[in-house]
C-alpha cells in the first residue's frame, strides 16, 4: 500500500496537469512572449486555485460528499462559456496584438476560478482524508507555477505561425476541445 504522503503530493501535481493544458490556449494568444506576463497569468491561477485547495480542505473536515459530479459540469460549463467568449471576441476583434489572459482581466480570473472548482472538489476528499496540508498545498503551489510557465511558453514559442488575432480564436478552440476531450476520455 502506498504512503498517504506520496498521495499529498502526487493528486495535487496530477490535478495541475490540467493547468498545463490551459496554459498552453493562454500562451498561444501571447505575443510577443514576457515572462513577467507569464507570471502575471501564474500567479492569478495559483491565487484561485490554492484559495480553492484551502477552501476544499476546511470543508472536506465538516461535510460528507454532498457534491458528487456536479463540479465537474459547473467547470466545464464555465471553461466552455469563456471559450465560446473568446472565439466570439477573436472574430470581432481587429487589434492583432490582443492577449486574452493579460489584457481580459475578466476572462483572466473567471478562467482560473473555473479551472480551481475541480481542486475545491478534490481538496474537499482530501480534507475527508485527513492529507497534511502542508505537503498537499506546497505540492500544488509548485506544479501549477511549473506547469503554468511551462504552458505559456510552450504555447507561445512552439507554433507553426503567428496567428494574429487568430491566436485568440485557437487559443478558444483549444479550451473548447479540453473541456469536450474531459468528458470523452
């Protein structure tokens, strides 16, 4: 059997994985690429999701599961609304130069409370079963800025082309198809 240790860490690095991939739709609408940008955009999704992760833990002590799947269709909900949001925008927009993450404030944070709402949920589990916070929140707060820099920049550097104000469109089809491949898979 293993430790509960190794899970304190290991479901927090494995639930930042999914900031990667959101990172990635972020970075691609990122021109030119700063990493003082990209840790603006880091610290707003650690901010929503250790908040989350605190929130989850304290209320995993005094309730039972009353949850169940509902989190997961309330942030995919939320994802898929600012996905459409923002393909909607790229179609309109003209500027070329546009970033959604850093220049939407609004779309910034309903993204990263969207993305926390599956750590609240986790977190509440984990509250249930009596994880050390510790490890837990510090394994978390690494990942998601590891993984969030490492998105960004992947999405920023490793593209074919720069897309212009098409990069704000795929950066909302890449969300889009997140949320439609976390139900298929």
């Amino acid at each position: 059997m293993i430790n509960v240790s190794v899970f304190a860490i290991l479901i927090p690095v494995l639930l930042s994985m999914d900031i990667f991939f959101l990172s990635i739709s972020g970075g691609v609408t990122m021109y030119p690429y700063r990493w003082i940008n990209s840790l603006k955009i880091s610290s707003a999704l650690v901010f929503a999701q250790i908040i989350a992760a605190i929130i989850g833990l304290f209320l995993g002590e005094m309730i039972q599961p009353l949850m169940g799947n509902y989190s997961l269709w309330a942030s995919s909900l939320l994802i898929g609304f600012f996905a459409f949001k923002m393909i909607q925008e790229a179609i309109k927009t003209k500027n070329e130069q546009r970033t959604f993450l850093l220049e939407d404030q609004q779309i910034l944070w309903f993204t990263a409370l969207a993305s926390s709402l599956s750590t609240l949920v986790i977190f509440v589990g984990m509250g249930m079963l009596g994880m050390d916070y510790h490890l837990s929140l510090s394994a978390l707060l690494l990942s998601i800025v590891f993984f969030s820099q490492l998105g960004l920049f992947v999405g920023s550097h490793y593209r074919p082309v720069r897309l212009g104000r098409s990069s704000k469109l795929l950066g909302g089809v890449l969300m889009l198809i997140l949320v439609i491949l976390n139900y298929l898979l």
